[in-house]
C-alpha cells in the first residue's frame, strides 16, 4: 500500500513507460521481501505497539462459539473458534478461490490454443490461427488470432504482439496472478495490476506507431478489440489498458 501509493502520487502520470513498469515490478518484490526484514531495537517504538496491539486484540478475544447442530453433530460441545482462526479460514477460502478459478481460466486457454493453422513469425514466434477467437492475445513465443484479423490487420496485431513477447510481459503477469492469489484481500495489488496491464500496452503500442502504421485506423482497431476483449490470465490481450 505504501509503495503503491508513492508511485501513484509520483509516476502515474508520467509516459516514462519502462521505469514505471520497473517502478511497479520493485513494489511487487519488495512487498514480498520486506516482511521478512527483521530489525531489532532495544525499546519498542510506535510502529511495533501499533502492529502489536491488534494482533494481541485477536487473539485474546471470546472464543466464537458453533452450535453442533450447524456443523452435523447432534451431541458435543461445538467448535470454538477465536477471531484470528476465523480470519485465517476466510483468507485460505480466499485463495482457494482465487486458485481454482485461475485455473479454469488457464484450461479454457489451453483449449482455445489447441488445433487451428499455425505457422513460424519472422521472429520465431508460433501464430495460431482460429476462427474462435475474438480478440488476439499473446503468452510467452504463442501469437493466437482469428483467420480474418491476420488477413486485415496482420501487420498491426503481429507488431503489438511481438512487442509483448520481446519484452517479456508473460512474466510480469505470473508474477502479478501469484501476487494476487496470496494478497486477493488487498486493494492496492488490483490496482497496481491495472496499471501494470496498462503499461504493457502502452509500450506495444509505441512499437506499433514506430512502423509507419496509421495511428487513426490503429486507435479504431483497438476500440473493435477491446469491445470483444475475454479474460485472459497472464496472456497479452490487443486493446485490454490501451
């Protein structure tokens, strides 16, 4: 939150596009690393009293009592439940949650990259052509599109893909998915995965303008695809942010 924060009053207005994806990656890492940082004082300070006080509220609140009728049980005294055992049941379901849902996304993308035409880009990339599909998108060196987007807007959607790929924003997003499976309860990781999506776009979309393409007819596409956009997990979809 603290670094989210900082970069949102400082750079999110700013078009300096590869420092601020920078920007964003460090605040994903460092929330990761910092809770590990320990560091000792010889008298507690304000900020340890005020991290203190609540987890100690918690843990010393009434125990929460479940009738045996609401769990199956005809005799027996219940469950008992504290308040952070509570909290801790919800945050797993949470993530449970989060992770079966990402993984049906993930199937329903496997299945939409099966069969179709394929062939090899001039970088090495697989394209795959499927009439299937809405909106192109792109993961790791795979370029998936319909029949009739590569027959009329082949040399645009192929840029903006390629540029995704050549930068490697496949990775970004697993590390944001894992980001957001373990932190779902917090505001700050959707709206930095917002950002951080928007970014994406922004940079393939300069690569797009730098090949001569009309920017006006450019626009107009990115509009048509962001109208039939599908959900994607961790996959670079043309007009998502941009």
């Amino acid at each position: 939150a603290m670094l989210y924060s900082l970069f949102f009053a400082c750079l999110s207005r700013e078009t300096f596009h590869r420092f601020n994806r920078v920007a964003l990656l460090f605040t994903m890492m460092a929330s990761l690393v910092l809770p590990f940082v320990h560091l000792t004082v010889s008298h507690p300070t304000v900020v340890q009293e005020a991290v203190q006080m609540p987890k100690e509220y918690l843990t010393e609140l009434p125990v929460i009592q479940i009738h045996p009728a609401l769990i199956g049980e005809g005799t027996g005294e219940g469950l008992s439940l504290t308040w952070g055992q509570l909290l801790t049941y919800i945050y797993l379901a949470g993530v449970d949650a989060m992770l079966l849902f990402l993984l049906v996304q993930t199937f329903r993308m496997y299945r939409l990259m099966q069969g179709g035409l394929r062939h090899t880009d001039n970088q090495g990339n697989t394209v795959i052509l499927k009439p299937s599909v809405r909106s192109p998108f792109s993961l790791f060196r795979w370029i998936v599109m319909s029949v009739d987007d590569y027959e009329q807007h082949r040399q645009s959607i192929l840029t903006h893909e390629q540029e995704h790929i050549r930068l490697g924003h496949t990775y970004d997003l697993l590390l944001l998915e894992a980001m957001r499976i373990f932190q779902w309860f917090n505001p700050f990781i959707w709206l930095l995965g917002h950002d951080l999506r928007a970014i994406h776009e922004y940079e393939a979309d300069e690569a797009v303008i730098k090949q001569g393409i009309d920017a006006k007819q450019y626009q107009q596409l990115l509009v048509l695809k962001a109208m039939g956009n599908r959900l994607q997990p961790f996959a670079n979809t043309l007009g998502r942010g941009s």
